[in-house]
C-alpha cells in the first residue's frame, strides 16, 4: 500500500503515546524530519499535536518541545491536566487527549482522503471505523516490537496499513552529536533510500501508476 502524492493527508499526533513508543524503542523523534518525510508523500494539509501542560508548574519540560513545534508547522492541541486523588488517598494526575483528537478528525475528514494517528491506544478503534465509512483511508504509526506492544491489536486490526515506528527510525530519528553513539546501528539506512523505506510509505514507482487520466503525478 502507498502514500499516492496527490492524497490530502494530516497527521494527528498523540504527543504522549507517541513519545512513548518511541522511547521504549530507544531513540527520540525529530519533528522536523517527521513533517518534512510525510511532506515529500502526499499533500500535507495539517499535522496536529496533542499534549497536556502541567500549567501550576514553575517550568514544564514539555515546553521548550511545544513552542518549537508551534513554529514550525504543527498545529498544537493543548490543555492543562487535572489533580485528583483517587480512593487510596493517592495524587493523581489526569491529561488525556483522545476527545479532542477524534472531534478534529471528524471535522477534518471530509478535507482529507488519508488520515494518520500517531497512537497505539485502542479507544480509536471506533473512530478508524466511523472514518472508514466515509470513503477514507487509516494509517496508524505504533509499534509491536516494545514489551509490552504499544498498539492494541484491535486499533491494528481495524485500520487500513500500520505502520511500524521502528521502520521509521533511520528516517525520523534524532541526530546525536559529540561523544554519544546511536542507540541501535541499524537505524543508519544502508543503500537506496527509496529501497529502505517501509513499502506503504514509498513513492509509487512509474511502472506502478495506473493507466487512466486519473492516475498518479511524479
């Protein structure tokens, strides 16, 4: 399955999920590199960003990540988290993002022909089944190969490709500098580039197009 470059595609990120994922695979995400490999797939509308702020706090580490991303071309979903204490007696905190990205893509679908979530979490299951029915493809990034698997098997049962994280990697993630060594050598892509990526993100190749006028644009 292909990204075809005449697709209206966005990304709906679950920045903790996401963060997650990708460090329980031992790398960190470069959101520049992120944007810019669906950008060169299909035509981007928007990239959304989900993540809750610990606003009471004097200096949130998730900060600095939320302004960068605010200008360079994500949109940033954000709201502050809520303290509770649960029956024990135990300080809870509560952050979840999943109602106001399923009410984007509902909003977005009928402008969008491809739409890709950045989570594993199983409560989207319905959401890639309503989005379905409108005619429109589902991609969902995750990843099975941590322990645990971060992607419910229903979520990647019911979605039209999945996308492992891992495959990503040479393509997304952070560039180390100075003393410190990549975390796994195997995320330096080897030979043709466009052979090393996943198959469903690769660029259908001339002999792949379809006859009729309605066919793909190099």
């Amino acid at each position: 399955m292909h990204f075809y470059p005449q697709e209206r595609i966005a990304l709906f990120i679950d920045g903790a999920n996401l963060y997650a994922a990708a460090r329980a695979l031992g790398f960190d995400i470069d959101y520049r590199k992120l944007l810019q490999l669906f950008q060169t797939k299909a035509h981007m509308i928007r990239a959304f960003y989900y993540t809750a702020l610990m606003e009471d706090q004097e200096y949130s580490p998730i900060r600095p990540l939320v302004d960068w991303l605010d200008y360079n071309g994500y949109a940033m979903i954000t709201k502050p988290t809520k303290e509770y204490t649960d029956a024990f007696g135990r300080r809870k905190v509560k952050g979840n993002m999943d109602i106001e990205l399923a009410i984007d893509v509902m909003e977005m679908v009928n402008h969008l022909d491809h739409i890709v979530i950045f989570s594993g979490d199983g409560d989207f299951r319905r959401l890639v089944e309503a989005v379905q029915s409108k005619g429109k493809r589902v991609t969902i990034v995750s990843t099975i190969r941590s322990t645990p698997p971060m992607v419910a098997d229903e979520l990647r049962r019911q979605c039209d490709i999945f996308c492992e994280l891992q495959d990503l990697a040479p393509y997304i993630a952070r560039a180390y500098s100075g003393p410190r060594e990549p975390r796994d050598n195997n995320y330096a892509p080897q030979g043709n580039p466009r052979d090393e990526l996943p198959q469903f993100i690769r660029r259908p190749a001339q002999s792949d197009q379809p006859d009729t006028a309605e066919g793909e644009q190099t």
